[in-house]
C-alpha cells in the first residue's frame, strides 16, 4: 500500500513532541501529519500515525464518515479502515471520487476527542470499453451493445471509437467531473453522456454507467435521453 508522502519528518516529530509535552492543556488532542489528503483515482493509500497525547491510560481509534454518507458507512464496506491501536487511516482503490470527510475519534476511560481527515479522490485518465442501448425505461436487464471505447485523457478531452451497422465511427469531446459524476460532450451536445464512475476492488477496476442523449438543461441535465450506457476499465 502506497504511503502518502509527507512534509518534512522533523516538523512532524516537532508536532509530537508539542503533544506529548504541552504542560498548559491537558486536553487530549489528536495531530495527523495531513489533515487533507490529495490521492488519484484507483490508488491506494494509508497515513502515517497521528500524534496523540495520551495520559496514562492509552486508548484506541474509531472512523465513521457518517452522516455525510448516510446511509452507508464508507468503513462498513470497506472502502476504509483505521488501526485501532496506531490510527493509520488506510483506504483502498475503491473509495469515491471527490471528497470524503472522515470523522476519526480517539478515546479512553477518561475522555475522548474527534478530528476530521479529509480525502480528496481525482479522476485523472483512463481507457474505457463497453456499449450503448437505445432503452429510456430504465430496464436493468436490457442488454447493451460492446466494441466500443472511450479514452479520457488527462487534459479533459474524451474520444469514442465504435460501430454502428457495421461502421466504425469516432467522436471528439470533453469530459468534466463533480464528485462521482462525470459529463461527457461529444459534438456541441449532439451526444452526451452523464454517469457514475466508480472504482472497485476486483474486475473490472472501474466503471463507468449512465445515460446517454442530447443537450443539457440549466440544471446540467440530459434535455433528451435516448438509452444508458456501461463501460468498464480493466486491469488497473
């Protein structure tokens, strides 16, 4: 697992020694190295253990990231987890695009203290393969067509290769993202794509399901939907 890099270990052991040295507040304070964390998407990662000070008694760790994800809690799927014992805060290649607060509370018998670590996940580029259907009635089982790619480059721009009645065709567009939900533009809003990226565990590494039309609404919306679409990154 990929160890997030750090600013410089002696302002950090500065940081633990004022912890466990801070004669004029006996509250117990939790420092993490970072407390906003910039990792790209499908990478893995951990902290480095906090600076705690710690009274006599020594405690453990707790995380939620509830309520900002209610229903589900990020720790109870798994897409993180925290040492109970060091409070390394360590998140696998399936944790949401965007932002996640993490809320991570530190206790013992005789008090307890809460801290924020915030986890910022960016889509960076990837090589997408899948297929379109014409269905506007959102029929899971409806099949979807294949030979079809889309590649998203790093400098936002989407190019789709596909077949159509036996033709290959291309298109040239750009792609923007908000959180978990990226847009796609092909052609001046002739084609767009709006969906969920998502990043998984097994294979395929991610994916990419949505619906697909014309033109936007004020409100950033597909105005036409003609069907849905499913792609997937492999191999990541």
């Amino acid at each position: 697992m990929k160890k997030i890099k750090y600013i410089g270990a002696l302002l950090f052991f500065i940081i633990i020694n004022a912890c466990n040295n801070d004669d004029d507040n006996n509250g117990l304070r939790v420092v993490y190295e970072e407390s906003f964390i910039e990792t790209s998407f499908l990478e893995a990662g951990e902290t480095l253990p906090p600076a705690v000070n710690w009274s006599e008694e020594r405690g453990t760790f707790s995380a939620t990231t509830l309520p900002n994800t209610a229903p589900d809690d990020l720790f109870s799927r798994d897409n993180l987890s925290i040492d109970e014992e060091t409070g390394v805060l360590s998140w696998d290649r399936s944790i949401p695009l965007g932002e996640t607060e993490v809320f991570i509370t530190a206790s013992n018998s005789i008090e307890s203290t809460t801290v924020t670590v915030t986890i910022k996940n960016t889509f960076i580029e990837g090589l997408f393969y899948g297929g379109f259907n014409n269905d506007v009635n959102d029929d899971l089982n409806e099949s979807f067509g294949s030979g079809n790619s889309i590649n998203f480059t790093k400098e936002g721009t989407a190019g789709l290769l596909g077949i159509s009645d036996g033709d290959i065709f291309s298109m040239e567009g750009t792609w923007t993202i908000d959180g978990s939900i990226m847009t796609v533009n092909f052609d001046n809003n002739n084609r767009l794509l709006k969906g969920i990226v998502n990043g998984r565990r097994g294979e395929p590494a991610a994916t990419f399901n949505g619906e697909w039309g014309e033109g936007l609404d004020q409100n950033n919306n597909i105005e036409n939907i003609n069907g849905a679409f499913r792609f997937s990154l492999e191999g990541e």
